[in-house]
C-alpha cells in the first residue's frame, strides 16, 4: 500500500471520527422529567399538579394541601409551546387532577415569542387542560432581575407584555389567575433562577392561588 493511499485513508478516518464527535447529544432531560411525574403521579389520586419550567421544577413546596398532593410537574426549558398537556396526560395516565397550576412565560420571552403568539398558546394550552382538570390556574411570570451576569435574560417590557394578558386569559377560560408581589432586592441566583429569598414569596403566591382556586 503506498504512502498516498495510507494518507486517503488516514483522511477518511479522520473525517469520520470528526463528524461522529460532533454529532448532537440527544437532550434526555425532558423525557426523564416526564418519567419523574408519571411517577409521582401514579401513587397518588385527584392530585394537585404545578405545571411549568425550570422556576416550578427548583421549588421545594409542600407535599400536600387541603387534602390533595402537591406534584410539582416543572419541565427546564419548558415553554407555551412545550406540548405539556399531552405530557401531562400521559403522565396521569387516565385520571384527572384535582387542579392544575400553568407557570411559564420565562422561555418563551427569551425565544421571544411575540405576546400575540404568548397568548394564542396560553388559551389553547388551558383549552387542552380542561379534559384533564376541573379547575386551572394561571401564575404570573417573575421578572428578571437586572444587573446579574450569566444566564440569558428576558427582557422586563416583554415579561410585562405576557403578564398584562394573563388575568384576561385566565378569566376567559374559568381559571384562577395567582398574582405575584414585587420581589425584594436580590431575589435570584443569576437574574432569572430564584433563590431561597425569591422562593419564599414565590411560594406563598402559589399556595395562596391553590387555596384559593382549590382549598375554599
């Protein structure tokens, strides 16, 4: 075998180990999240389900409340757009929850998804909703925090945009709308993740809205 063809075939190689390394690494997270919920929601009936992105998936809320687990079914990445409520209804698998909490609208600003394009997905997500749950609610969207470096944030105007439409969507399609407090100063890890201080009012909202929808 001559030089030249030791250096073709050398090349081949080469160039086959380049594009098998670079190759896209399959995002598992999604799918093993959803393994996750079904089974939490397996072990329990007529449960309460939190259903949002990355901010819902971090929070530690109680298990339970006024009778009803509490599951949290928080997606990282999550979007209007995620296709969660086949998620969720596979996760269920045939029972219905006693009420189900939407929390998203960080991911969608970062995309960005237009507040048009925002709330035709909002309404046909709580549309698809109601074969799973008699009751719905809808929380508002935290505000990024300025002034913090590393993860990409949202910009204020457009969260803002997505938050004026959500009481309007939630009435239209019989849910319950949770508003959030202003945060305090340094309420997050990197201006969008929320840290112990953010959490504590994030919590409070929440499970003030489940009550509220839910409890009374």
């Amino acid at each position: 075998m001559n030089l030249t063809r030791v250096a073709l075939i050398a090349a081949v190689v080469a160039c086959a180990w380049a594009a098998w390394s670079w190759r896209p690494v399959r995002d598992n997270h999604e799918p093993i999240r959803a393994l996750i919920i079904s089974s939490a929601l397996a072990r329990f009936d007529d449960a309460i389900v939190v259903l949002g992105d990355s901010i819902v998936e971090a929070s530690t809320l109680p298990r339970s409340l006024c009778g009803h687990a509490i599951v949290n079914a928080g997606i990282g990445g999550a979007t209007t757009a995620s296709n969660l409520p086949a998620i969720l209804a596979r996760s269920l698998g045939g029972k219905r929850a006693a009420l189900v909490v939407v929390s998203l609208g960080t991911n969608d600003a970062l995309m960005p998804h237009s507040p048009e394009q925002f709330s035709s997905n909002y309404r046909a997500l709580l549309t698809e909703l109601t074969a799973l749950t008699p009751r719905r609610a809808v929380a508002a969207i935290t505000l990024p925090e300025a002034g913090l470096e590393g993860t990409p944030k949202p910009g204020s105007a457009l969260i803002d945009s997505y938050n004026a439409v959500l009481p309007k969507l939630a009435q239209e399609a019989g849910a319950t709308f949770i508003a959030l407090p202003a945060m305090p100063e340094h309420h997050t890890l990197d201006g969008v993740h929320l840290n112990a201080v953010g959490y504590e009012v994030w919590d409070k909202a929440i499970l003030r809205g489940i009550e509220s929808a839910l409890c009374k």
